[in-house]
C-alpha cells in the first residue's frame, strides 16, 4: 500500500506545485477538488488544506466539507487553508490593512515546534495574501510571525485536537521561500510518519503488477507517437504483458525529417510488438488549403481516429485501449474549476475510446512530466527516446503559419533537422526543455550571390521549463545562433531569412499555434 499525502485544491495556482514538492521527497501526493473529497483510507497519512484565489471573508466559499477531514489525520493549512481552519475553529481573518505579497522573513516564537525543526530563525518565506489571520482559534498557539504580520503560523495546541494542525500564511512550495522543502519534510515525515518508498523504481514495479492484475491474458492496443509518455507507457505495459500489448505509430506526414523510420526502428529494437503506418498521404489531403489553427487540430485528430481505428480492427480480440495520459491531463478535468474550457482539441483524444468500443487503461495518469523521465530512465528506456523534447500532437503542421503544401513540409522538416542537429553537437540540445523551427506566411527580399531572392522566413524557438507551463526563451550563444541561420540559409532552398523569439510564456506560448 502506497503512503500519499492527500492535497486539497482550492484552485491555487500552485496547488500542482505543492504536489511536485512532496513528491521530491519520495512521497506520494494526490490533488482532489475541494467539493468532492475521497473517503480517508488507511494509505492517506496527512492532508495538505492549499492555497486559493478565493477569500474566507467573502459571502460564497467554495463547497468543501470541512467536517470530513478535520478529526482524521495531521492537517496543513497554507494560506487560504491557513485562514480557513482558523475562521472555522473560532478565530479571526480579516481583509489586510496592506496586500502582503513577496519575500518575507520568518521570526519563530515556537523554536521546538516539528513543523520548523531544522529551519532557520530569520528564514527567508514568499507571502501572497490579502486576507490575514487577525486572532487565533482558541485551542491554537502562534509559532511564527514576520515584521508585518503578527500570525504569520500557528499550530493546534496539545491534545486539543485529535491529530495535530499546523497552518502557514506563506508558500513552503515555492523557491523564494528558501527553506519551503524543510517545512515540506517535517509535516510529511515527522508529523504525519511517511517513509522515503515512493521511488521511480517502486512505481514501476508496483505499477507492472497493477497492470498484470488488471490486464491478465488481454489484448491491449497503443498509439506510440515517439514522445516520452507513450513510450514509457509502452514499456511498463511490455513488462506486463509482453505481446499482448500491440503497438501502432501512424507517420502522419508532419513528423520531423527521417523521424518514422529512425524511431520505429528504436522501438522494434526494444522489442515492443509495434506496426509503423504511413498515412501521410491522407493527412494532407485532408489538410490541403486549411489555414486555421484549430481547423487544422481537428482534420488531424479525426484522420488520426480514421487511421487508428482501421488498423486497431485488423487485431483480434482487442479489449483495451492504452493511453500516455499524465497528471497535469487529469487534475485539469477534475479540478475544483471543473474541466477548462480552453484545452486545444489536439490534446484530447476522449473519442478514440468511444469510436473503438474498448476500456481504457492510462498507467501514467498520476506522473507529472518529470517523473516520467525518472520512471523511463529507472527502465533503462534509450535516450534517444527518454531525451526527446515534447512535439506537438499535430506535429509541424502548428509549426507551418498557414496552409500546408507538401513543399512547406519539406523545407520545415530540412530547416529544423539543421537547427536540432546543432543544438545536440553543441550539448544545448540536452539544457533546454524544448526546441523546434516555425515556417512563417512570410516572404522577404534577400540577396544571393548577384541575385535578389524573395523567399520565406524561418523562426527559431527554444524555451527552458520544468513543465511547460510556464517557458522562458533560452539565451543561446550568439555564435551558435549565427552558425545555424547561415547553415539553414545556405543549405536549405526557399529560405533567405532566420530570426529567433524571445517571447516568454506567459504572455506567449511555446508553440505557435
């Protein structure tokens, strides 16, 4: 039985953060919405109340039964939580005379206290409140305070609750507080006794014999895509099940240059049972003179549905249906929000198992992207695969502003192949997050040899993250970026001009489109 530490979401933005936090500790966490808490089982050792945009001083709170939780396992409020549990247990929050936000220093009144063991005194702490903790619950003791604030923690006094509660008005998660981990571990290990089990290694092999015990002699069908999640979804299902996993990578013509052969030949030579189909053809077809962006996600996602469904058929028996989905995927469908209404459709493949008439089974769907590396590296799972930057569902044809030909193909496919084979000479490739050229609706006058030329322009993109949620632009050497613009200019025909984005996420995306 896995030990988890329980994270209730308030719709914080950094709920996942917390998350992510508890787990660098090898301890499980699980985000649930506020308005449908699970039943306390044995394995949850401690619930983690988090932040929220939302004030305990407003007429409507969010719908969160309290009651269910407060007498059945060590409580950590943080911020909103924090503010919650004391205007519940009989204490004051009030609306701040001044927004506390930004870096803070913690004085410890309670130097004893296990929620701060190890921690410095004066210790730097990241506060984002506007409401605060004016008067204590009766049956609490303050542990903490900043110069502004007089209740910056507080904890339940002995035997004045059944488990212990310690709240905090600032972010243990985030970097600016210096010490956060700390925190982190003293509340997961000290006072709510979790071990270090939670390992890339145990999830594999306590995830290999969920599947064998699920699964048993039945048929699974995979669509690899040559990205990390589906291939470290393969895997796990390979050790499973062995061959009765049967796998399906459709070229739907928008992969990078020589990208279908060299990574189907990867996967046959980790001996996955797996069929390469090239479709491409069909897509762009059914691409051909469609410039809208989301036009374009939903021709690729039916074709793909069209494909995939024809050759899933040519496989007998088949009752199941795998899929790479991960943790981020799954929390925002079931998020104290409800489900986002602004998903790009490419990412949602919700009709596939419809369409197919089979059950679903998502053996990364409480990973978040990091860990599924760690899970693919502690399976020995090639670098080449494992290393690979995210691609887009639809592939370069988000990276083609505009319609899509053949030849916009063709000169995208050989400008990127330079612009990636630099950075992997280079060792960039392996310090960014993700990296890819973009062909513009967009001609300019060059000039070459005696000629002048109008032709098209090529951006380059390259971002540092540890999601993808947020990007920063990767500051590439000035000389690396010369060597691959006159490379592309020089080598690739109908290019005569590079340029390179320094847009951050937010305001601007990764990709795009």
């Amino acid at each position: 039985m896995t030990e988890k530490i329980l994270i209730i979401d308030f719709g914080s933005q950094y709920t996942q953060l917390i998350a992510r936090r508890v787990r660098e500790l090898n301890v499980y966490s699980e985000i649930v919405p506020c308005n449908h808490l699970p039943a306390i089982t044995d394995d949850i050792k401690g619930i983690i109340l988090s932040g929220s945009p939302f004030s305990v001083t407003a007429p409507q709170l969010p719908d969160f039964d309290y009651a269910a939780i407060a007498q059945q396992r060590p409580l950590l409020g943080v911020c909103f939580g924090a503010q919650y549990i004391a205007q519940t247990h009989g204490g004051k929050v009030a609306p701040s005379s001044k927004r506390e936000y930004g870096r803070a220093f913690l004085h410890l009144t309670e130097k004893e206290n296990p929620l701060f063991y190890g921690v410095n005194d004066e210790s730097q702490v990241w506060m984002s409140h506007s409401d605060t903790v004016m008067e204590i619950p009766p049956g609490f003791h303050v542990t903490a305070k900043t110069a502004s604030i007089d209740v910056a923690a507080f904890s339940s006094d002995p035997g004045a609750t059944h488990f212990p509660i310690h709240c905090i008005q600032f972010h243990p998660e985030v970097t600016h507080t210096t010490e956060g981990l700390a925190i982190l571990s003293n509340f997961v290990h000290r006072i709510c006794g979790c071990t270090n089990a939670w390992t890339p290694e145990s999830f594999v092999e306590e995830t290999v014999s969920n599947l064998q015990a699920t699964l048993g002699n039945d048929k699974v069908v995979l669509g690899l895509s040559g990205g990390v999640d589906s291939s470290v979804a393969a895997i796990l299902l390979h050790r499973a099940i062995g061959k009765q996993l049967h796998c399906i990578f459709v070229n739907n013509g928008l992969l990078r240059k020589n990208e279908f052969d060299e990574v189907l030949h990867t996967y046959e030579d980790m001996g996955l049972n797996v069929k390469g189909v090239d479709a491409s053809d069909a897509f762009l077809d059914a691409l051909a003179g469609v410039a809208d962006p989301e036009q374009k996600r939903k021709i690729i996602g039916r074709v793909f549905i069209e494909v995939f469904d024809r050759e899933a058929h040519t496989i007998e028996e088949v009752k199941w249906l795998a899929q790479g989905t991960i943790y981020p995927d799954v929390i925002e469908s079931i998020s104290v929000h409800g489900p986002s209404a602004t998903i790009k459709s490419h990412h949602n493949v919700g009709g596939l198992p419809e369409k197919l008439h089979l059950k679903v089974i998502e053996p990364l769907r409480f990973l978040f992207k990091d860990e599924v590396r760690k899970v693919g590296a502690a399976m020995d799972l090639k670098p080449a695969l494992l290393n690979r930057h995210p691609f887009p569902g639809p592939g370069l044809a988000i990276r083609i502003i505009g319609d899509i030909t053949p030849e916009k193909v063709r000169i995208l496919q050989e400008a990127d192949a330079i612009y990636i084979g630099h950075l992997k000479r280079s060792g960039w490739y392996d310090k960014v997050w993700q990296a890819g050229a973009v062909l513009l609706p967009v001609q300019t006058v060059g000039v070459m040899g005696d000629e002048r030329t109008y032709e098209n322009v090529v951006a380059l993109r390259c971002v540092n993250s540890t999601d993808g949620m947020t990007a920063d632009w990767s500051h590439l050497p000035h000389e690396l970026l010369g060597t691959i613009s006159s490379d592309i200019i020089n080598h690739v025909k109908g290019i005569n001009r590079v340029v390179y984005d320094i847009s951050s996420k937010p305001p601007a995306t990764i990709e795009w489109e």
